[in-house]
C-alpha cells in the first residue's frame, strides 16, 4: 500500500490530512482500502502524527 501512495505522489502525513471527500474516495479506490480511510479515519490520524514531527 506505502508503494501506491507513493505512486501517488504521497509522501508525508500533512499531505493524508489535508485529503478533501473526494480525495479519500479516490485514494480508497486507488488503494482498494474498501473503505478502511474513512472507517479507520486516517485524516486524524495523519494530523495528529505530522502534528508529533513538528
């Protein structure tokens, strides 16, 4: 999945927690996630990671 991402063009938390709707919807196709991003709420997480980096 980290080799999608970065396919992608993702490479740092901020970048997930800055993801809009349609973003996470196109992400969670891109990645077949099945809906894990929104049900796992990795925008949150993502923030709250990239917020402990600072």
């Amino acid at each position: 999945m980290v080799e999608a991402m970065h396919a992608s063009g993702v490479f740092h938390f901020d970048q997930i927690a800055a993801w809009s709707e349609a973003e996470i919807a196109y992400m969670d196709e891109k990645l077949a996630a099945r809906g894990r991003i929104a049900r796992d709420d990795w925008a949150a997480q993502a923030a709250k990671l990239a917020e402990e980096k600072e």
